[in-house]
C-alpha cells in the first residue's frame, strides 16, 4: 500500500507540469472565449439599452436599463426596411442562380468523356487569378446598365470558380454506375444532371450555397461603388451599406473631434444619443441571421475548406 | 417498337406529321432568312431599285432597326474607314459594290440550300445538304463581319479590338484551311497527319468559340437591338448538331461530339458568361495607355501613366502601407493562428474543444462592417481598452497605430477559422511518434513542441509561400471602414487607392494603370510561389 501511494505520489510528481500546462490552456481558451464574444454581447446590451443611458457609458454584459425602443426605432426606418428587404432578395437570387450555374458547370466538368474538358477547366480556374480589376469592371457595368440597378447584386456573381472545384470533387466521388444506369434508361444529359446528380449533392450543393449565401449577405462594397446618387442609394441600399454609413459617420465625427478639440461636444453628444444605441441594433438585426445559423451549419462550411484546401 | 410509337403520336397530332430535323432545319432557315432581311434593308448598294424592294412588302419596317449589319449607313465616310486607311483609296473599283453583291449571292445560295434540303428532308442527302447550306450561312456570315470591321468608320487607327478581331479572324481561317490538306492526306498518312489535324481543329474551335462570344458582347454592348442578328446567327448555328446522326458521321472526333452535344449546350453559355465578366474587362486595360478621357477625345499616350505612377511620391507610399500591412498580417496571422491550432490540439474534453472551435469561427462569418463596428467601440476615447489601460486616447486617429489595427483586427476574425487547416494536418501525424516519445518521458509540452510542431512544418510553408503569392492584396475593407481623413497617410493600400481615386474621383487611367500593375504583379508571384512550391514541397498549389 505504502509503495504504490509512493509511486503514484512519484508519477504526480512527473505530471505535474502536464497538469499546470492543462489549467494554463484552459484558462486561455477561455480568454479566447471572452475575446471573441465579447464584443457582441457589449452589442446586445447596448441595443437592448436606454438610448440616453448608454451614452453614459460602461455598459458591459448586461444593459442596464432594458427597453426595446432602439429596435422599434430600427424597424419603424423605411430606409432600414428596404434595406432589409435588398439584403434578402439579392441572398436568395444569388444563391439559387449561383448553385445552379456552378453545379451544371460542375457536372460537365466531372465527366471524363467530355471532349473540352481540360480547356474549360483551365478557363475557368484561370479566373482565380486574372481580374481586370476595379475600373475596367465598372466601365463593363455601366455598358451592361447595370450600375444603379439591383440587378448588379446578382448578375455578375453568379460564378465561382472554387465553387465549381468543390462541386466537381464531390460529383466525381460519385460511383460512374449511378450516371451509366441512368443514361442506359434513355435519359438525357441535362434530365441526368437535374434529376439525378442534384438531389444526390445536396451536402456539398448546402456548402456552396452557404458560402454564396454569407458572401452576400455580408457585402456592402458593390452597393458603395456601383450604386450612387441619393436616390439610387435610398432604393437600393443593404444592410451592411446602411452599417457602413453609419460608422463612417461616426469615424468623421471622431476625427472632427480630434482635430476641432472637442470645439462642439454637447452637439455631438447629443447626436450620439440615438446613433449608439440605434447602431448597435442594427448591427443585432444584420449579425443575428449568421448568428443563429452558423453553429449549425458550420460542418458544412469546414468540410468545403478541407476539400478545397486538397484539390484546389 | 420506337418508330411506331412516333408515328402514332404523330398521327394524333394531324399536320405535326414530320421528324424532329425537319422542325430543326426550319428553325434555321427562318433564322436565315431573318439575318439576311435585315442585311438586305440596310444595303442600298443593291437595293437601290425600288422595284427590288417592292418584292418585299414591308421590308422599308426593317430599316429602322438599328442593326448592326448594313453597309449603307457607313458609305458616306469612306475616307474615315480603316479601308481607307490600310489600302488607300479603293472606290474606283466598286468595292462596297462587288462585296454586296457576292454576299448577297451568298446568302441566297446558303438559303437556296438548306430549304432545298428542307423539300426534300427524306432524301438521304439530307444531312450533307443541310450541313453545305449552314456553313456556306457562316462562311457569309465571316466575310460579312471581316469586310464591315474594314469599312467601319473609325476615330483613331489603332483600334485594339479591331486589331483582335482581325487577328482571330486571320487565325480562325488559317486554322481552317490548315485543316483541309491534312484532312485530305489523312487517308494517305493517318500517324503524321494526326498531330497537325488535332492542334489545327482544337485551335479553329476555341478561336471560333472567343470570335462568336467577342461579336456577341461587342454587340450587345451597343445596344440589345444590335445584338439580334448576331443572336439569330449564333442560334441557327447551333441548330446544326441536331441535323447530324452520329451514327452516319465518318470522323470520329464528330461522332463524339454529337455524343456529346448536351454537355456543349450546358457549358457554352456559362463559358460566355465567364468570358464576358472575367476575360471581356481585360480589354478595360487599354485605358491605361490612353489620356485622361474627361479632359478630351480618347488617344494613345504609351507609358505616360506609368512613368507618372513611378515617379510620383504618393505611388512608393501606397506600396510602403500595403506591404507593410500585408507583412503584419502575414506575421501575425502565421503565428497567432499555428499557435492557437496547438494549444486548441491540446485541449481534451471533447466538448469543450468543440465549443471553443465554435466561437472563435465567429467573427469570419460577419462582415467585415460588423466587425469594424466592434474594433471603433473597442478603441473609442471611452471605449474599452482605454477603460483597461485607464487613458482616454484616440486610438483610431493616430496614423502611427493603424497598420497595428488592421493586423490584430484581422488576427481576432480569421484566427479561429485558419486553424482549420493544421488541425487537419495535425491529425493525419501518426500516432506512434507520441507513443515512443512518452515512452523516452516527454511532457505533453515537450511533445506539442517536437512532434506536432514539426508534423505542420510542411503545411505551413505551403501556406506561407501561397499567402507571398498575395502579397500585394492588403484588403481594402479594413482599411475603408477605418481609415480617416487623419490616419489616410498609412491606410492608404493599392486597392483603396484604386477605389478612391478612380471610382469617387474619376481618374479612370491612372487607377486602372495601378490595377494592371497590381494584376500582373500578382501573377508573377503566385507563378514564382507555386514553381517554389512544386519544388520544396512537392505540391502544386495551382
């Protein structure tokens, strides 16, 4: 008895650096924890916050005062409304349109006996790395009447190159027999593709289309350059530009301040009031959607970088 | 079994009572018959006999479509066409004149053809007379396009995308007639002539694919109107497979082709989208080499932009802010993320590693607008992190910290999700090492460092020479959302310089000279990092 307490009281002693080494991890990871989602929680407190006392400051993980006018305040904006409304009709055409383009391109390409194949191939990988940039895109646009429609958020991004790599890979991890059978049964290509291949890629088809999904919901670049004009602005902003805008007002005011030596501070801080509390709603309002899918779905948006981080 | 259920479909159907080529064909004869309407209105040359023109009531409705076929409207400068131009004054020998008439013989002919294939679609000459009557279409089709590109008016003489048309034009028929001797000889010599038929037909192809998608954009561009006949043409061509019975068909390569003719229908239009959105801008860059076109009538300055870039001091401060920044990413984004990829293999309650995983992924997935917000509310006069150190300084409007900005901003949105990557190649170590290196006493420390850490070494340098590759992309959402009037001297990278200058500003040339440059940077040194690649880690990134 005496002997095995003295050797487990040895080993202990051996793992001791093991176990101060864990404790260390775990508390960092925690940090870690308290870094990422800190910011949003402030958010949230601030957004369920009274306008007026938040001004104050030091609101942390819990608002102190708990209203929900800021969001009332948000919704009852009919700017904030179409914007809304533009953030969700360009990410539903823009993934519906970007899945079937990409997947029909996929198929192709995933046949071995299709003759071009290496040359499409090639075309459309090239793309990754070749773009004309921003200037000649925007002179295309404004041929295409584009530029100040709606139909700029979903026309030009319908393609991606990576996605059709990522589609491919899974096609051709399919066994030939399925497409062989089907063929023998006297259907035809595009029949085979759309009722055979597509309910079968259904995971790598959810990838792709979360990718295509986040991408747009997220921009707010294409509504800055492409749309202009106070009115174009107002009929087709999103979500993000109005985020955008907003923080640019607060930078420009920030470095007023700076340089003005806080020359007006009632002013500002009166319009401070609204715009802390009405941002921090907003930022809930366009953050919530991602942040209510993505924990479920990240697998999916994993297993896309696994494979492209293999084949492309 | 199939011929009879046909037929008694057909019968229910009364007049329907013909094959499938027979509808195909007369898709194609109309589509002819539309394409040279249209050219016929438009040409006076011929027409200048009304009594010509009174044989097609209501063709005068025709002139006023303003296509894009019809020389009528080009002849009263002839003395600003390219013809004019290269081949000096030609009018004594009625050139517009001869051509009009051989083109119009031409479509007469091709049209002739293939309705007289149409009449007689039992015959077993059909598909040779269907395909003599189509091509002879395009041939007219070809001359007619080459001999409008020559008689165009034109501003300046070198017109780049005449210049391209015109080269793919002389590429497209030397391929051709490269084809037809050694389609001959085949017979003679099938090895040799295999080669030289291969690369004549795979070259005749995708240079008809990108002359067809460069008309039909250049067409449309104009306006939709124009694009019309263009459209009609391409459509009739593509009428064609379905004429052909593979079965029939002699040339192997054919024959597959009609096999495959679905997989063409599916994938061209999606190749002319990509060529239109990705290839088609590349020609935006011959702005570069123009003057500014807000100040007057577009012309050709050579290298002025660039020489203007380089010389000018603005030009080695954008690169000094996006090196800058691209290094302090690169740094700080390699070492935070293998660093917290090792520390999160170490943790080995299952859950909480997943949990973890999960919301360090977070901020990747908010827009970087989002995120912005976050980093201003952080760096706020009252914000927290002067709440912890106990100041009240304006982090965000002093140019000294702002690259340090961008980098740990960039740091908390992508350091959870770029440990995806080694995580996974952290799996595939084999378990051995572990196992005999506990056996020689290593600590879990000790192991994290000289087993794991040299089990990714290969996987980060694959990714550290890939990322040199973009070098020059610094991003440009950072540095819009935060950047100020006061901090613009470090924010400043090339694509915000591109943005700013040339969208807000107007100065299209000189942005899309630094965009150009940029591209083909860029180009260079993701061919330079995958050649390094290929060579030390024996994986092509490509």
């Amino acid at each position: 008895m005496e002997a095995k307490a003295k050797i487990d009281q040895s080993k202990f002693r051996q793992r001791l650096p093991d176990y101060i080494f864990i404790l260390c991890n775990t508390i960092f990871m925690c940090f870690i924890i308290l870094i990422m989602l800190y910011p949003f929680v402030n958010t949230l407190a601030i957004s369920l916050n009274d306008a007026l006392d938040s001004v104050k400051g030091g609101i942390g993980l819990l608002p102190r005062k708990f209203t929900l006018d800021n969001f009332d305040q948000v919704f009852k904006n009919a700017r904030i409304l179409t914007a809304f409304t533009n953030s969700v009709g360009r990410t539903v055409i823009s993934t519906a349109g970007g899945v079937f383009l990409c997947s029909m391109a996929a198929y192709v390409l995933s046949r071995k006996e299709f003759m071009w194949n290496k040359f499409v191939t090639v075309f459309f990988l090239l793309t990754m790395y070749i773009s004309a940039g921003l200037i000649p895109m925007y002179m295309l646009y404004g041929k295409l009447s584009l530029i100040n429609s709606f139909n700029v958020y979903w026309i030009p991004g319908l393609f991606g190159a990576f996605n059709i790599i990522v589609i491919r890979t899974y096609i051709q991890g399919l066994p030939d027999s399925l497409v062989e059978a089907a063929r023998l049964d006297g259907a035809g290509e595009f029949r085979i593709f759309a009722q055979i291949v597509l309910p079968i890629c259904k995971p790598v088809l959810a990838t792709v289309g979360l990718w295509i999904a986040v991408g747009n919901w997220n921009d707010w670049f294409t509504t800055a350059v492409y749309v202009s004009g106070q009115r174009n602005i107002e009929q087709y902003t999103t979500l993000q530009y109005e985020l955008y805008s907003e923080l640019q007002s607060v930078l420009a005011r920030m470095g007023e301040r700076q340089s003005e030596f806080l020359a007006s501070q009632g002013a500002a801080a009166r319009q401070n009031t609204t715009t802390v509390s009405v941002r921090a709603a907003t930022t809930i309002v366009a953050a919530l959607p991602i942040l209510c899918v993505y924990p479920f779905l990240q697998k999916y948006f994993v297993k896309g970088v696994h494979v492209g981080s293999v084949k492309g | 079994m199939n011929d009879t259920a046909n037929s008694a479909i057909a019968s229910q159907n009364g007049f329907l009572n013909f094959p499938k080529r027979f509808w195909v064909t007369l898709t194609g004869l109309v589509g002819i018959f539309i394409v040279s309407m249209l050219n016929w209105a438009h040409d006076d040359l011929i027409f200048q006999f009304t009594e010509w023109r009174e044989l097609f009531p209501g063709i005068e409705y025709l002139r006023d479509v303003p296509v894009r076929f019809g020389l009528a409207d080009l002849l009263g400068s002839y003395q600003n066409t390219n013809l004019y131009f290269y081949f000096g004054d030609l009018s004594q020998y009625n050139i517009f004149k001869i051509m009009s008439i051989v083109i119009a013989v031409l479509l007469v002919l091709s049209f002739a053809t293939v309705l007289f294939a149409l009449v007689r679609y039992r015959s077993k000459h059909f598909t040779k007379l269907c395909i003599l009557g189509f091509s002879l279409f395009a041939f007219t089709a070809l001359l007619y396009i080459v001999f409008t590109m020559l008689i165009s008016t034109t501003d300046t003489p070198l017109d780049t995308y005449k210049i391209i048309m015109a080269v793919l034009i002389v590429l497209l028929v030397a391929s051709f007639l490269l084809m037809i001797p050694v389609f001959i000889q085949k017979r003679k010599d099938p090895v040799k002539s295999q080669t030289v038929y291969k690369f004549a037909l795979s070259a005749f192809l995708s240079l008809s694919f990108i002359t067809i998608t460069m008309l039909i954009i250049e067409a449309m561009l104009e306006t939709i109107i124009t694009a019309i006949p263009v459209i009609i043409f391409v459509a009739s061509l593509s009428t064609i497979p379905f004429l052909l019975d593979p079965a029939e068909v002699k040339s192997k390569r054919l024959s597959r082709f009609l096999h495959q003719k679905a997989f063409f229908y599916m994938i061209i239009p999606i190749m002319a989208y990509v060529f239109l959105f990705s290839y088609y801008p590349l020609k935006g860059w011959e702005m570069a080499f123009q003057d500014d076109p807000l100040l007057k009538e577009t012309s050709y300055i050579g290298f002025k932009w660039f020489v203007f870039l380089f010389t000018e001091g603005e030009f080695w401060k954008i690169m000094r802010n996006t090196l800058g920044m691209s290094v302090i990413n690169l740094v700080l984004g390699f070492t935070t993320s293998i660093f917290f990829a090792l520390l999160l293999n170490e943790v080995r309650q299952k859950y909480f590693k997943r949990v973890v995983q999960t919301i360090s992924y977070l901020p990747h997935f908010l827009s970087w607008v989002i995120a912005a917000g976050m980093i201003t509310q952080f760096l706020m006069s009252d914000g927290l992190l002067n709440q912890m150190l106990g100041s009240d300084k304006v982090w965000l409007t002093d140019a000294d910290n702002f690259w340090w900005i961008v980098g740990w901003g960039n740091v908390w949105k992508s350091v959870g999700w770029n440990t995806i990557i080694y995580l996974a190649a952290i799996t595939s170590i084999d378990p051995e090492l572990y196992e005999s290196a506990e056996l020689d006493g290593a600590g879990r420390f000790a192991k994290m460092i000289h087993i794991t850490l040299p089990g990714i070494k290969s996987t980060i340098l694959v990714l550290l020479i890939m990322s040199i590759g973009w070098i020059l992309s610094a991003g440009y959402e950072v540095q819009l959302l935060l950047g100020n009037t006061l901090t613009w001297d470090r924010a400043e990278t090339i694509d915000t310089f591109v943005y700013r200058y040339g969208i807000q500003d107007m100065r299209f040339p000189l942005a899309t000279a630094l965009g150009m440059f940029k591209t083909v940077v860029s180009i260079i040194l993701i061919t330079g990092a995958n050649f390094a690649s290929k060579r030390f880690a024996k994986e092509s990134l490509v």
